[in-house]
C-alpha cells in the first residue's frame, strides 16, 4: 500500500515536472512553419525575400496571411536599404476570400503623399509576399476599411486586386 | 456508533483531507490559466519624463496585462516609434519598433518573438471585450525600454540598444541604436583626442568596454550617469591621434552614425556639432580610398594628400551584403556567407555546345571564374539563365533547335540595366515546361533538360558557381528582376484595351501631375505640381511648333475636376480630357521622390501593352540628352495611364529628393532638356507608327 502510495506520488509528479517543462521551457518555432516575406529593393524593382518564423499557433491561412501582411508593411530591418511603406502604417485586418486576400491599412499611409515609385515598390513587395502563401493569388487593398481608387499620392491604382502580373 | 479508526470521518482524516484539499486547490490556482483580476495601481509609470498611466489595464499572474486599445499603450508606442496591429477575430498581435523589428504575439501562447527569434512571456495575450491584452512589461523589454524601481514609481527607461562597428577600407563606422529618438551632447572639445558623447535620457546595458582597434578608433567605453528618471549614456571613443571623425546619415532617427579615420582621411559627413540628432546628419559619407564613379549620386572629393577622388557610399557603405541578405532560421538577414562575385573580375564563357540526349537536351558551358547565377520560368515555356559578372567569348545565337524538347536556343551578352554588371543570358524556349538542372563540370556547367514536365511551384532561383562546385540557394529567392523577356508585352495583349485609332490624330494631351490641393512631393525647396507643370509648358510650346495639337490637362496652379476632389475624380478627369477629346497620345509629366536622398534618376512609365513604344521611344531620346541616371522603362499599374484609352505614359523626370536631381530640376537649362527629350520622343514614336493624316503634320523628328 505505502509502495503504491509512492508510486502515485513519483508520477504525479512526473506529470507536474512535464506540464511544466511545455508550460515554461522556450521552444523553437516547429520546424517548416516559415513565411517568406519580400521587399523591394531600392532600386524600385527587384525583389528579396526573407523567411520568418511564425506562431506554431498560428495554423490557419488566415493568421499566417496576417502576420505575413504585418512583416511585409514593417519592411526589412532598418539598416536594409528598401522601399518602405510610410513608417506608422498599420494592418487593421487581412480577410481571405476565395484566392483573394483583403487587406485593410490604415495609420499613415492613409494620408502620406507617396510617389509613384514609392507607392510601385512597397505594394508590389506586399503582393508578392501574399501571394507567395498557398490558395492566394491575388491582393485587394483597403485603407481604413474602404476600397479606394489610389492612395492620397495618386499614382498605383487600388480599386481592382493586385495580382503578380500587375507588375 | 463508534466511528472506525482510519476512516474517512474521523477527526484527524478530515483535517488531513481538508489539508490536501485546500493544497491541491492552491496548486491548481496557481497552475490552471488565472481569469483577469482587478485593475492594478498601473498609474504609477513614469517614462519620457512624464507620468504614464494606463485606463485599460488588468493583473495577470501579478503582471500587468495592457490593452491594445489603451490610451497609455498608445503614447508609449508613439513615443518609440513603434505601431501596433490587432483586429478582433485575429489571434496575432504585431508590434513594429522604429528600426523594422517586429515583436509578435499569439492569442493563447506565452512564446512570442522578437525579430524571428522566440522568447516566453510572463502569460499568454489573451483576448477580452473585442481586446487583446499583452504583457506589457515584456514588449517593453522587447522595444529596449527596461523597468526600473524607483521607490514607489516604475521607471521605464529607454536603452541604448547596440552599438555596431563596421570597419571598411580606411574608415571605421560606428552606428548607435537607440529605443528612441537619440539625442546627443559633446562633452569633449574638438580638438580632443577622445570624442565624448553624452545621450540624454538613455541608459545602458552595453558592455562598457570595448577595444576596437580598427581604423581611426582604438576603443568605446560606456558609462551611466544621471538619475533614474533621467539617465545619461556617456559614450567615450577612444581615437588615433589627429584622426578625423564625422557624423554620417543614418536609417532613422533612432540611430546615429559616426565615421572615424585616421588623419588625412576625406570622410565627407556633417562636423560633429556640440549638441544635435540624427536629423543633422545630412552629408553623405566617403570612402577616401576607392576609385570614383561607381557609387550612386557621385560627389567627386579630392581627398586631402592627392588620395583620387572618391565615390559617396550608400548608408552604411557594403551594399553588397544588402543586396542578398542570406537568411538565418531566425529570420534575421545577415551577410551571405560566400563571397559574392559582385565586384570580381567578369567570368567568361569560353564555348558553348549543345547536345541532345534522347529524351532530353543538354546546353555544355565552358566557364573560366567565378560566376553568379540566376534562372527564371516564364509561364510560356520560355526558361533563361542570366550569368554576371561574365562575358562572352562565342559569338551571340539566336536559333531554332531541331529537337523536341527545346525549340530554340538564344544566347546573348548585355548590360544589367539596373546593377550594370556584364551579363549573359542564355534563353531556351521549351516544348512543354520541362525539368531543368544546373550541373557543375570540369569546366563549367552543363544546363540539363530533362524528358519529365517540372510540376513545382519554384519559378526562380538563383546560387553562385565556383570552380567545380554549384552554391544553390545560398541567397534568398527571389531577387526577381524585371527582366525584359517579362516586361515586354505581347502584340496578342492590346485587345484588352480597346481600339488605338485616335478620332484626332494630330492632338497629344499633356498632363501636368498632380495641382492646386495636391501639392505633390516637397524636397529641397522644390514643389512638384509647379515643376510639372514647367514641363509641361515647355512640351507644348515645343510640339505646337513642330505643328502638333496639344491639349493639357491643367495649364494653371488648379485641380483639375475641382478643389479636393476625391483622387478617383480627379485622376479620371484627366484620362477624360484625353479620351474625350480622342487623343493619339497621352504623356504626363511627373518628378519623383523618395523617403531618403540617395535616389535619383529618369524612369518612364507605362501600363498597357500598347503604350510601350511610346515609352520606349521618349525615354530613349531622354537618357540621351539628361545627364541623370537612367532608371529604366517599368510597367506599373498608375491610374492616369491606365484609364487613358491611346497609348499612355507617365515620365517621372528626376527625383526632387536627390541633391543632385533638385540641383538640375532648378536650373531652365535641365526642364528644357526634359521637353524636348520628350517632345523628340514622341516624333520618333509617330514617324515609326505612322497614322493616314501625319502628312499634314510638321514635325521633322
């Protein structure tokens, strides 16, 4: 009986000590759960791209849409030279609807004045990310919840989804 | 009834599982995901010199947990630089600091991530009230801002957070980050051997000493002065006596740079000034040692001691590491870690046969050097792989090939139009898009086709061949590359833009970008929407003269459809002046900008298949009269020349926000030039496209 008690004891816990370790311990992120992220060069044209690792939480298209949308509007590190959104840009959502993803933004890019190579540059790179997700070809732009012919700068045309062959 | 010893009812057994009750409850409270608790005494935040307090905020485990919605949250971000994006129904939080760094939460899961690399959280963000609530203090951290007690009041200070030294050929760069915008003081006279700088209002956790021992700069020591609420980094450089050190540009206000060199050294820079930020820094630096012309906006500097003139560098001088920034699991781009062939010798293709292998077909390459790679898959069975640096020692081909899995070869050498590197691109039209490898030889390499149809979704790809060996991959995929086999449109296209045949063939419309309330972009006391319209004036004078119609969208400080109208009208009623008034052509008139001064240039755009010639042949004549860099044709999808019905184009004559692009913009002689590029563009346009009634016209060009 004392032995059984003991033994009920060592693997409650051994139960504790395990539930613990996944509770606390850091984990690396599970291995292919990677997104690829583009920017645009400086030179207004050639596109990098760099793998992040995502959430192993983050299962659902939907979410990795999200975050992936999130990496490519903050752009590469700082000291990377690239074509950037304006800083203070913000993902307000990302919906998926067939083979399109919806973005909303909203923050600066709702009033900064952008030009066209500007504005050429860093939505190309959003839209090559996106699309580089399975099931998603095409990007649908909204700022601040509505579809908008161009941006305040006037140049890039918004109001139909941007595919890679907009380019 | 006596009660039975041992059994559950007596005394002593109901206080032990009373006891173990009351422990296993405890255990489970702790260990079971707590629910939110009441609010904390969060008020008692100081950071930036101010009280910060937080309105939407609860406990968690004892930790503060923050709204995204929170007021307090929101001036903390804004104070960094940083935004945050959440949206009800989303499980991610993303925080992006000042310098690009993204912080990212999951609903549920105490791991979060600091620029792709993990680390565990105080509890999981958790979501409430169409909220999510973050750990507050770790994002701090996360944003290099650390709390500090000071008695009752939690000091959140600001950190220095890296301090980076870059040695090149003759100078040593130091660039300082800092959590927020970086203000400095110099402590040390100039004359003084060491340079001193004070940064007000950051602390530190640097290492506090560092023996550099490169060019111009022996070692960095850091120290804290100050108090809590109003810390001091004191940053001491300990130079080469009589060098030089400057302050350079940097990324962001968050981060200074300064270069050090020894004496006799040109750095180019701002002086260092007694107190200032990053904004100050507004003067490109130099590379005293290196041969002039080859870098971007070229100041040429005679360096002091006959050194040869130098080229400007880009922001932190090693372009080439930017340029295919390898990757890490973390995500954290770093330098590749072959050497690059950028800036080698050119390789060369010394011979090239070709060899079919029943099923497939092989294309031999022998090549002498180092040589960087990169293919494409076009969706039409073409398939082309561009060599640079290299040469070609064979004579160019363009043939169709008697085999049946590859139905012509083309092999040609040109220039790079935008790394300006000798390339060689060798096309293969394909039967069907079959499997293609890259296989190292002796020599040089073999281009294998195989006799299977490639189903992979890789459509580029690109590596580095070394002698014997292929490196696939070692950069990221893709730099993908405008290339002209993509960029051209086909003739098959310009159905999908309706008819071309103008009703006044005699009649372009010139459009002035931007006007009135749409200023357009503001540098260097120039305003774009009367540059644009400069142009324009200029242009129409000239084609009038040359017996042209000419239209203009605005030929005032004016809207076009009416003051603050929507961007849609505005942008449509100037694809309607043309369209209505059945135009053969449609040429806006734009200057260009950027975030940063280092861009310059002439770019023409066009959108639809049949405007390319158009913009082939205005940005021919241009780049050969404008002394500015030639940017290249580029298809984009711009409002104006896509709802203009004829062949349309938007010339984006230089950047306003390059010194050397503004400097030409303000001078007659320059827009001038600008016109009549344009003006003789479209005369070699019409000539080659001719329509019944340019008979009548005058134009001689």
């Amino acid at each position: 009986m004392r032995l059984l008690r003991a033994l009920v004891v060592v693997a409650l816990l051994a139960v504790a000590v395990y539930a613990g370790y996944r509770l606390f311990a850091p984990q690396p992120p599970a291995a292919g759960n990677v997104v690829a992220v583009y920017y645009c060069k400086t030179d207004g044209q050639t596109l990098a791209k760099w793998i992040v690792s995502v959430s192993p939480k983050a299962t659902d298209t939907k979410s990795v849409a999200f975050y992936a949308t999130a990496q490519a509007v903050a752009g590469p590190p700082a000291d990377t030279p690239a074509v950037r959104f304006p800083a203070g840009t913000v993902v307000r959502s990302v919906a998926l609807e067939g083979p399109t993803a919806t973005v909303d933004l909203g923050g600066t890019i709702a009033t900064a004045q952008s030009g066209s190579f500007t504005e050429a540059g860093e939505f190309k790179a959003l839209v090559w990310t996106l699309t580089s997700l399975p099931g998603i070809n095409a990007v649908q732009v909204k700022i601040g919840g509505a579809r908008v012919p161009t941006l305040p700068g006037g140049h890039l045309e918004l109001d139909e989804a941007l595919t890679r062959q907009s380019w | 009834m006596k009660p039975l010893p041992g059994k559950a009812g007596s005394p002593m057994r109901r206080r032990s599982l009373l006891t173990l009750a009351l422990t296993l409850g405890l255990a489970l409270g702790l260990c079971l995901p707590g629910r939110a608790q009441t609010l904390l005494p969060a008020n008692n935040f100081w950071f930036g010199g101010t009280q910060l307090a937080f309105e939407h905020a609860q406990s968690r485990y004892g930790q503060l947990a923050v709204a995204t919605d929170d007021g307090g949250l929101g001036r903390f971000l804004a104070k960094l630089g940083a935004v945050l994006s959440y949206q009800p129904g989303q499980n991610s939080i993303v925080v992006t600091s000042s310098d690009r760094r993204v912080v990212s939460f999951t609903l549920g899961d105490p791991h979060f991530s600091v620029a792709g690399v993990e680390q565990m959280a105080a509890f999981a963000p958790f979501a409430s009230g169409g909220v999510a609530y973050v750990p507050f203090l770790d994002l701090a951290r996360a944003l290099y801002v650390d709390p500090v007690q000071d008695g009752a009041t939690v000091v959140l200070q600001p950190q220095l957070a890296s301090l980076e030294v870059r040695p090149q050929n003759r100078m040593t760069l130091v660039t300082l980050r800092g959590a927020s915008p970086l203000r400095f003081k110099r402590l040390s006279g100039p004359g003084d051997e060491d340079l001193l700088l004070a940064f007000l209002g950051t602390a530190s956790t640097l290492q506090a000493q560092r023996d550099i021992s490169a060019a111009g700069l022996k070692s960095v020591t850091i120290r804290v002065d100050g108090t809590a609420r109003n810390p001091t980094t004191v940053v001491d450089f300990s130079t080469a006596s009589g060098g030089v050190r400057v302050l350079g540009p940097s990324d962001s206000p968050n981060a200074i740079t300064l270069a050090f060199a020894a004496a006799g050294v040109a750095l180019g820079g701002t002086p260092i000034p007694p107190a200032g930020n990053a904004a100050l820094a507004t003067a490109p630096l130099l590379a005293g040692d290196q041969v002039a012309g080859t870098g971007p906006g070229v100041t040429a500097v005679t360096a002091t001691g006959a050194a040869p003139p130098a080229p400007t560098l880009p922001p932190y001088g090693d372009q080439s590491a930017n340029d295919n920034p390898a990757t890490t699991s973390s995500g954290a781009p770093l330098e590749s870690p072959t050497p690059t062939a950028y800036g080698l010798a050119p390789a060369t293709i010394g011979a090239l046969d070709t060899q079919s292998t029943g099923d497939g077909f092989n294309v031999n390459l022998s090549i002498t050097g180092d040589v960087t790679y990169e293919w494409h898959r076009l969706p039409d069975n073409r398939w082309y792989v561009d060599f640079k640096p290299a040469t070609l020692a064979v004579p160019a081909q363009d043939r169709p090939l008697e085999d049946p899995s590859v139905l012509s070869l083309r092999v040609k050498p040109f220039i790079g139009p935008n790394d300006r590197l000798a390339t060689v691109r060798i096309a293969l039209t394909l039967a069907s898009p079959r499997t293609i490898g890259l296989i190292p030889t002796s020599d040089g390499l073999t281009i294998a086709v195989g006799g299977q149809d490639d189903t992979s979704d890789q459509k580029v790809g690109m590596g580095e061949l070394l002698p014997g060996r292929l490196y696939t991959g070692i950069v990221p995929l893709p730099p993908v590359e405008a290339a002209p086999e993509q960029s051209m449109p086909g003739p098959d296209e310009s159905w999908k833009f309706g008819s071309s045949v103008p009703t006044n063939p005699r009649l372009i419309v010139i459009d002035p970008g931007h006007g009135g309330s749409d200023t357009g972009a503001e540098h260097n006391g120039l305003v774009e929407k009367d540059l644009n319209l400069d142009f324009a004036k200029r242009l129409r004078a000239i084609l009038l003269a040359r017996g042209w119609q000419v239209k203009m969208t605005r030929d005032d400080d004016v809207d076009v459809f009416g003051p603050n109208a929507s961007a849609h009208d505005e942008l449509q009623a100037r694809c309607d002046v043309a369209n209505k008034a059945g135009a053969r052509m449609f040429v806006s008139v734009h200057s260009n900008s950027f975030t940063t001064s280092e861009l310059s240039g002439t770019t023409t755009y066009y959108y639809k298949a049949n405007s390319y010639a158009l913009a082939d042949a205005v940005h021919a004549r241009l780049t050969a009269v404008l002394p500015t860099k030639d940017d290249g044709i580029r298809k984009d999808n711009f409002y104006v020349i896509h709802h203009s019905t004829m062949p349309a184009i938007l010339v984006e004559t230089a950047f306003l926000s390059n010194p050397g692009d503004a400097a030409l913009l303000k001078t007659t002689a320059f827009r001038q030039r600008v016109a009549e590029g344009i003006a003789d563009g479209i005369g070699d346009y019409a000539s080659a496209n001719p329509q019944p009634s340019d008979s009548s016209t005058m134009d001689g060009n």
